[in-house]
C-alpha cells in the first residue's frame, strides 16, 4: 500500500475509488477497505484525512455537485447579461445533476442519505452553492439584470427552489404526457427563476 499526500490529485484518487464502490454496491455496502484497497492504499492513510466513511460520501458529493454546478454556468461571453446566465446555469444544473450516475444510485439505494440536507442542516454543498450563487446575484445586481435585495437571502430562496426541483422532481412528473414531463417542468422552473429574479 502506498502513502497518500493531501494534494488534490491524491484526494481525487480516493474520491474516484469511492465513487465506484458506490456506483457499484451502494453507500451502506462500501467500506473504508474497499475504498483503500480501490485506491491503492491503507486503511490508515484514509484514516487520517477521513474519519469514517459518512465523511468521505460527503466530501464525494460535494465534488461531484459542484462540479456539475461549474460545467451549467455559462460563461460570460454566453449570456446577455447575468441574470440569462444564472437561469440557464440553473436549468441546466438541475438537469445534469438529475440525469448524475450517483445521484440516481444514492436516490435508489440510500435516499436517507440525503434527509439531513433537506430537512435538517445546510451541507459543505450547499454552502458552496450559495457561495457561488451569492457572486453571481451580485454580478446581477450590478448590470442592472437582476431583482437587488439582500444578496444572501436572494440566494437562499433560489437555492430552495433549484433544490426542490432537483431532489423531487420525478414525483410531479408523468413522462408519458408531454405536458407533465420532466423537460415541461423543466420550461416552468425557467419561468419561475426569471420571475423571481427579474427587477
């Protein structure tokens, strides 16, 4: 077994390997050995980054979230003004972090892990989240694009609404009918993010 540095190439590499134990057997049947034996390296090593496996799912997802998060943003060059980026970074974050492979696993298998950050506390995700959705409402407070108010409970609101969509979404939708499928849903989480944000 190999030592592990606390780079982020060395993280990323524990982070991939629990990603597949738990794309592959769910998160209640990973244990820290699988993870370190996937990975390359000692249980200990693991040890002394993560205390236990709760810790490890948790840094995961919030690679994994914020990742997606990144990748909807538009650029600026993309949009005519902040608010267009925000709603379509938005819509389309939803949309990614509902079609995400560990997503769909956790939702299938360990959907209590997700009780706590819904019903109970913000996690290092959410805080993220709003930390970039912060910056960017006062990109748009700034042109002029979107509604001024206070920037952080703006983005409070916003993210309950983005969650909400993004966590339950499928118990509203009957893809059957083109007017209560997801991508319908999807147009009036668009109308809603606009509404709310235009000044």
């Amino acid at each position: 077994m190999t030592s592990i540095r606390h780079n982020r190439s060395d993280a990323d590499t524990v982070l991939d390997a629990v990603r597949d134990c738990v794309l592959a057997v769910g998160v209640r049947r990973t244990t820290l050995a699988d993870v370190a034996r996937r990975a390359g390296v000692s249980r200990m090593t693991l040890y002394r980054r993560w205390p236990d496996l709760g810790t490890l799912v948790g840094d995961l997802m919030t690679r994994e979230w914020l990742a997606v998060a990144t990748r909807a943003m538009p650029d600026a060059s993309e949009g005519p003004h902040t608010r267009a980026r925000i709603v379509t970074g938005l819509v389309a974050g939803v949309t990614e972090f509902r079609d995400h492979p560990l997503f769909h696993k956790i939702l299938d298998i360990d959907p209590e892990l997700l009780l706590p950050y819904v019903l109970d506390r913000r996690g290092a995700t959410q805080e993220a989240l709003l930390t970039l959705l912060t910056d960017a409402l006062r990109e748009g407070h700034a042109d002029g694009s979107v509604r001024v108010t206070h920037p952080e409970r703006q983005a409070r609101a916003v993210l309950l609404l983005v969650q909400s969509f993004a966590l339950s979404l499928r118990t509203m939708t009957d893809e059957d009918d083109a007017e209560l499928d997801a991508t319908a849903f999807l147009g009036e989480l668009r109308t809603l993010l606009e509404r709310t944000l235009t000044p």
